[in-house]
C-alpha cells in the first residue's frame, strides 16, 4: 500500500484511477471511489454533502478519499473533476458530438 508521502497527488481521473487500486479503502471509501469514478459530475458540480449523500456516506468519509489520493481540501479534488469534463466536452465538441442547445 503507498502512503501519502510516496506518490505525486492525481492530476487526472485516469492518474486517481490508478491510485485508487493501490489504496486499502474502506467498504464506504471504496464506495466514494467507484461513485466518482463512474459519475465524475457529481463531485465537479456538487458539494461534499452532495457526495457524501449519492454515496450514502458521512460528509467526513468523502474528506478522507480526498485526503488519502493526496488532495489537502475538496477544492483541489473537484478541480480535477471538473478539468476532465471540461476536456471530456471539448473532445466531443471536436469531433461534432455536442448538439447546440438552442436552435434558430
């Protein structure tokens, strides 16, 4: 198991991605993790109560995944959330995959 103090924090979803499986978490971390994993928005547009909420878990659990990926305040940890969907958003936009919201 890797300790805080032997890995760079993530700075993409993919990098925590690959820390979350080295990581020992608890039956409720792990629960955090799969939830942010697989619904990045809920962390990039929620709050921790939020999160804490959709997961069915403690506001203090959600603080202890984000300390242990390496993250000193939720503030960082949503940014690399919400970085991903913003580079998500503007893949697709490229390849024309977004639909305008509003029409003429």
């Amino acid at each position: 198991m890797r300790t805080r103090q032997t890995f760079k924090t993530p700075t993409s979803i993919y990098e925590m991605q690959d820390l979350i499986t080295e990581l020992r978490l608890s039956e409720q971390q792990e629960r955090v993790a799969r939830t942010i994993l697989t619904r990045p928005h809920i962390v990039a547009f929620g709050t921790i109560g939020s999160l804490a909420g959709e997961c069915a878990v403690s506001p203090s659990t959600v603080v202890r995944v984000a300390n242990s990926l390496g993250f000193d305040t939720f503030r960082q940890f949503k940014r690399v959330f919400r970085a991903h969907l913003l580079s998500e958003v503007s893949r697709h936009a490229h390849l024309g995959q977004v639909q305008p919201i509003f029409r003429r």
